[in-house]
C-alpha cells in the first residue's frame, strides 16, 4: 500500500464521528444499570399509580332560554299572557351556575359535606352512596351545618358495633359503640346507622368520616366545576366536574339544574303573587263602586216610575256615542293610572314589586316598571348574600330610588294628560248634549250614572282577566334551563394517566443512567477510546485490543485457527504494521512499552507475537522488565544470566508449546543491580545475532518513566505504547506526545488495550471475513 493510502487510512479513523450505533453500543455495553433503572421507576410509578385515586370527569349540557339571543320560546297560544317572561342574559347564568348561593344548596341537598372513605390496599376509595354506615347529628343547627369541622375512623367490629378513633387536640380519643344507637362524643350527638352495604366484608376495615363545613364544601365545588358555551353563537351550556366518584358528580350537576330552575321560578313566583295581590286589592275597590252605581240606577228609576227611554232618545244620541266611547276609554286609563300612583305613594309598599303589565297604554311605564321589578330582584338575591353596606348594593338602592322617581313622574305626567283629554272629550259631549236639550233631565241623569256603571264594569272586567292571565302564566312558568344530556361520561377514568405516567417513569428510567454514566465518562480524566487518543497526539493509531481476563495472567489469549475477536484486533495491528513498514522500510525489532505500569504490554508483547507466529513469521519476545518489584526465583537461566556471561545465547531461549515458530527469553532471577547490564554491548550483541534469526524481535520493557526504555530504544525499529483503557491519565497522553516531539525521525505507534466493547464481529464462513454489524456488545 502506498503512503498515500496508508494516510488516508489515518485521517478516515481520526475524522469518526460519535454516531448512533455508537450510543446503542455504549447502552448495550451498560445494559443491567439501565434495566435496573427502568424496573425500580416504573415500580415506583406502579406504586404511585396505586396510590392515587381514580378520577372521572361528567358533563352534563342545557339549553338557556335567552330571549335575545333567539332561544327557547313560550308555547304560542300563552304568547299574550306572558307577562313575567324577562329577556336572560347566557354569559351571566354561566357566572350563576358558578354561584357559592346555588352550591351551598346542592351540598345541602346531597350532604356532600360528610364524606365516607375506605382504603382498599394502597389506594383511598370514596364511598359515595356505599358506605356501610352513615352518621346522623340529632342536635344538629343550621349553623353547626354550615361551620362544623371534624374528622373520625368508624371500624365496624360486628354486626351491630363499631370502634370510633379520632385524633385530638388533647389525643387519641377511642370508643366503642353500637349501630342506632345515640352517643355522646366530643362532636356532639351521633347515631352511626347501618346500610345495605353493610356485609361481612367491611368487618374490621377502618371508615374515614368527615364533616366539613358546608360554606367550604360549596366553595370548592364552585372553583371545581368548569362552565363553558358549546358554541359562540348557540345558548348550550355545557357544565363538567371530575371527580373520584363518578356518581356523586353526576348527582352534582343534576341537582344543579334543579336548584338553578327552582331559583329561577321563585323569583318568577314572587313577581306573579305581588301583582296578584295588586289586581285583587282593585277588585274589591271597584266591585263596592259598581254595586253602589247599580243601586244608584235602580233607586232612581224606581222613584220617578222610568221605563226604557234610550228608544226614545236613541236617535239623537248616536252623535254621542264616539264621544262617549273616547270618554270610557280615558277614564279607564285615568282611574289605572291614579291607583298606580296611589300605590306608588304607598310608603309601606316602598319595597316591594311593581305591578307590570296592568294595561296602561304607555308603553314607556311598563317598560320602566318591569326595569324596576328586575332590578329590585337583583338587589334583594345581593342583600341576601352581602350586607346592606356593599357597595353594590347601595348602588342599586340609588338607581331604584331614582327609577321610581321616574316612574312616579312618569305616571302624573300620564294623569295630567289623560285629565286634558278627557275635559276636551267632556266638552265635546257636551255640544252634543245640547242638540239633545229636548230630552228630559231624567234621560240625562240615567246616561251619567250607565255611564259610570260602564266604566266601572269594563275596568272590573279587565281586571278579572289580568288576574286570570297572571294566575295561567304562574302555572305554565317554563324552566329557565332545559337538560339536553344528563350527566354523562367514560368509565374509564381521566386521572391517573397510567400510560404517560408509565411512559415519564420508563423515559427517566433510561434517562438517569445514561446522565450518570456521561458524566462520570465526561467528568473522568482517564483515556477511553481511540478518538481521545487520535485528537490529543500525532502518533500513529494501530488498533484496538478488546478486555480479556486473560490479560491479568499474563499469558497467551488466542489460538490458531480461532476468529475472536481478540485474534481479529490483533491481524488488524499486524496489519497496519505491515503498512508502516512499507513506507518507513523494514522493521524486525518493536519495543513494547507504556507510560505508567499495568496497562497490559507482556499481554501485547506475548499475544502480538503468537499472531506473528500463527502467520508464519519466526519471533522472539525478550522480557526486559528489570524493574519488577516481585519476581521469583525461578531454576530457568534468562537474560541476566546471558548479560553476566554465564550462559550461552542458545541455552537461554525458550520454544513456545503454541507454535514452533514462537520463542521466548526470560529475564531470569534479577537483582537490583541487573538494571545496570542494559548498558553492556551483549546486548547489542544478542539482537544482531537473533535478527539474522527471526523474523521480528519484540523487545517487553518496562513503561516509559524509567530511563531503561532510553537505552533499549536503540536497538528498535518501532516503539509500540500500550494505553490501558480506563488506566491512563489523559494527562499521560502529553508525555508521550513529547517523547515522539524529541525524536520525531524514530518510528512509535499506540493502541489502546482492554476495551470492554467491539465495533464488530467478524465470522468467517467459506474462508470469506463477514462483518456482523449491531452485535449484541455486552461487557466480556
């Protein structure tokens, strides 16, 4: 291979990148801390999941008779008798339906402020509508109701007897007490009372009872239930609640509706009773006038002996009779308007509603008048809420105050109008009357007094009817708010989210572990991989030598033959020394060394050369390590001993039983003096005379720290630095930097021994070499 090759080869192993296959590898290579981590939080979230209460949620949708928006109409034939009917507003009944007013009635209704609970394993469970008990306060006020505030734990023991524990100020307060039963508590009263659920099953299972205060139960119900419009431009209503109980929220939101109508439909009822009472009080009025003009009439004709007459003048008063007609009908608006004035001036009725629709032919009255009624609704459901001081209120007492006033003005106005309309319509008459001058003044006094009988009954009879229109449109009073769907929702419950809580706890699972594992990787000093070590010097990279626990004995891990992976790594330097030895001329003797001790060169030196040997080549490995501190005596002669000139080069190689092509010279037994032999010229002598005999000479030294490297460097055609993976400061990697810097022109290569991962296996099927890519990479 040419240099140009050999470079490219280089700068494509310097250029890898961290890719995907990467990241599997460092998980797989990882994978017990990961799987641990992944079982302990989704066990956690099991748990968590356990714990906590199921919650459904239910929705329930009305359509809001909203006038001005085109809702819900009246039954047409009642169209006319409508009377009480006000335009409502949506936005506003949404704020209603969220009113503390309405809640504390619902939680008054379902005494939803007593709850019963049961832990059934480790999650707490409502026992709406299946507590086998329910408790009972004989004494209990209305305002104990609204503010009473406590806790306790009814454990049935038997059939008709419970445990009673609660916690204390004072401590743990315990009693034992039977079913129907009235006790004396420091709650008061109670009576515990069994029902249909009570079974053998809730034997010995503690229930949790509290009351709360219904002011706080109605609170949190109102923040609770979300109410939304179905739409922009429709008057749907759609009201949800989620809740542990889907039942009780399904109770809640019907009753809702029911306390919304009842409301509703007072206010109507009251409006409707006041003008009743109004007609009824005119009724009698009028019905003792008009029995006075009757007895008027018959005692009169009685004493001057009068027949029918109105043949007689008939004729004539058919010229009369438009301004006769024109004269009741003012008449009848002015007697409506003075008792509307005189109930206006009425100081005791300063506070109540206004009569609407008695019929006057103003319209701006009524219209003012039903303004009033309404707002004098609205001041009153504040009053009942607030004090008499707010300000809203005080605000609204100012507008009635200044509306009646209108009103009032409005209705002498009126009367003053009607009084000129009827003068005028009087002299009309009366220049009628003069044609009739003929007939006799009994004529006349009888037509004054029918007339006033007319005028009497008309308004009698009209009242009748209003009272009547009043009465009909009582009893046909349409709910404000009609369900469409009743309170509705899924069975399966919205909370807790099993899949995503499952899915956060599985992710944090294999989350926690890869954050850990960077940041030791990324927070550790020591080298890793061959990309640390490509960026960091210039020297050229041989390869990567996987972990083998054989490289703790010292001895020799691959067999001829055999395709591991160990034995893969190795062709693979072989390899690349082949390429720098055709670019850099032969090379017959490596020295096998490293920075610090420990990081495996007798493993490279002796596994290196059984590759040699399992191609063909003849190597020697000489053992130059003069520095170990613990060396036993051993009976074999080595290097020293040849060095000392005790023995023959010949009697001081060893023949592998691996291969016949394999030798080895051992140091022999050392002194602390032997290091001192390294300098003798038998040295050189030995490895000129073993190169006319091998094929490579690997030359095993000490690390790069003691000056024997120096000396024995000079007999080398390659120094070959062993980095141990996970064992060499990064730090290191300078030093040996600098030891290539100081001799730029003597060849040196590293690799890095013991990885616990490959990027590869290779298997070879047919005598072809197969890359299996994504091996399952564990640690060896």
């Amino acid at each position: 291979m040419t240099t140009h090759d050999f470079n490219q080869l280089e700068s494509a192993e310097k250029n890898n990148e961290i890719h995907v296959s990467d990241i599997v590898r460092f998980v797989l290579n990882n994978w017990y801390w990961f799987v641990a981590s992944v079982l302990i939080f989704c066990a956690t979230a099991y748990l968590y999941i356990g714990t906590q209460p199921n919650v459904y949620t239910r929705t329930i949708s009305v359509m809001i008779n909203d006038k001005a928006q085109g809702g819900m109409n009246d039954i047409a034939i009642f169209d006319e008798i409508n009377m009480f009917n006000n335009i409502t507003n949506v936005a506003n009944e949404q704020l209603i339906f969220k009113s503390k007013r309405l809640m504390q009635e619902v939680v008054r209704r379902l005494r939803l402020d007593i709850t019963y609970k049961s832990k059934i394993r480790l999650r707490t469970t409502e026992l709406y509508k299946n507590s086998p008990i329910t408790i009972h306060f004989p004494d209990e006020t209305e305002t104990q109701a609204s503010s009473w505030n406590f806790e306790l734990t009814a454990t049935p023991l038997s059939q008709n007897e419970i445990l009673l524990t609660s916690e204390l100020e004072t401590g743990l307060w315990k009693m034992k007490a039977l079913l129907n039963d009235t006790i004396d508590s420091p709650f008061g009263r109670l009576v515990f009372t069994p029902t249909s659920s009570y079974t053998e099953r809730y034997i010995n299972e503690p229930i949790t009872i509290r009351k709360n205060s219904m002011a706080a139960m109605a609170s949190a119900l109102s923040n609770s239930i979300r109410v939304s419009l179905a739409n922009q431009s429709s008057t749907i209503i759609l009201l949800s609640l989620n809740d542990a109980a889907p039942r009780r929220a399904e109770d809640i939101l019907n009753t809702l509706i029911v306390v919304y109508n009842d409301d509703l439909n007072n206010d109507k009822d009251l409006v409707a009773i006041n003008t009743s009472n109004f007609i009824d009080e005119r009724l009698t009025i009028i019905e003792a006038e008009l029995g006075s003009v009757d007895s008027d009439i018959e005692v009169y004709k009685r004493q001057n002996r009068l027949t029918d007459i109105s043949s007689e003048t008939g004729i004539y008063l058919q010229s009369t009779n438009l301004y006769q007609q024109q004269g009741v009908n003012l008449e009848n608006q002015l007697t409506l308007a003075q008792s509307i004035r005189e109930y206006l001036a009425d100081q005791s009725k300063q506070n109540e509603l206004l009569p609407s629709n008695t019929g006057l032919s103003e319209a701006g009255i009524e219209r003012q008048i039903t303004e009033y009624n309404s707002m004098m609704l609205q001041r009153n459901k504040l009053s009942a809420d607030a004090s008499d001081r707010n300000p809203v209120v005080l605000n609204l007492n100012n507008s009635l105050d200044a509306l009646r006033q209108t009103i009032v003005s409005s209705v002498d106005n009126l009367i003053g109008g009607l009084e000129i309309r009827i003068r005028n319509a009087r002299e009309q008459e009366a220049q009628a009357s003069r044609r009739i001058s003929q007939v006799p003044t009994q004529q006349k006094y009888v037509l004054s007094v029918e007339r006033e009988q007319k005028i009497k009954e008309s308004l009698y009879l009209y009242l009748l009817n209003k009272r009547e229109e009043a009465a009909l449109s009582q009893s046909i009073q349409e709910n404000n708010a009609k369900v469409i769907d009743t309170a509705y929702g899924s069975s399966s419950p919205i909370s807790p989210n099993r899949q995503l809580i499952l899915l956060i706890a599985f992710s944090f699972g294999l989350l926690l572990p890869g954050i850990i594992l960077w940041l030791i990787t990324a927070l550790s000093n020591k080298v890793y991989s061959q990309k640390e070590i490509e960026e960091s010097i210039p020297v050229p990279f041989l390869g990567n030598i996987p972990f083998s626990q054989d490289a703790k004995k010292e001895i020799i891990a691959i067999r001829q033959g055999e395709n591991d992976r160990t034995t893969e790594a190795l062709r693979n330097v072989r390899a690349k020394l082949n390429l720098i030895q055709s670019e850099k001329g032969r090379i017959q003797t490596i020295m096998i060394t490293s920075y610090q001790d420990k990081e495996g060169k007798t493993y490279i030196a002796k596994n290196l050369a059984a590759s040699f040997a399992f191609s063909g080549k003849k190597v020697i490995v000489i053992d130059l390590d003069f520095r170990k501190k613990k060396r036993a005596k051993t009976s074999l002669v080595g290097l020293v001993d040849y060095l000392e000139g005790k023995e023959k080069a010949s009697n001081i190689i060893t023949h592998s039983p691996i291969n016949e092509r394999l030798d080895h010279i051992s140091t022999g037994n050392i002194t602390p003096e032997s290091t001192e032999l390294l300098f003798e010229e038998k040295l050189e002598q030995l490895i000129q005379l073993l190169k006319a005999e091998y094929d490579y000479i690997l030359l095993d030294c000490v690390s790069s720290q003691y000056t024997d490297t120096q000396i024995i460097g000079r007999f080398s055609d390659l120094t070959l630095f062993v980095v141990g993976y996970g064992k060499l400061d990064n730090r290191g990697l300078s030093k040996i930097e600098q030891i290539y810097q100081a001799n730029p022109s003597h060849n040196m290569a590293t690799l890095l021994n013991g990885i616990k991962f490959e990027p590869y296996r290779f298997i070879y099927e047919n005598n072809e070499l197969h890359p299996w890519a994504i091996w399952p990479f564990v640690r060896s």
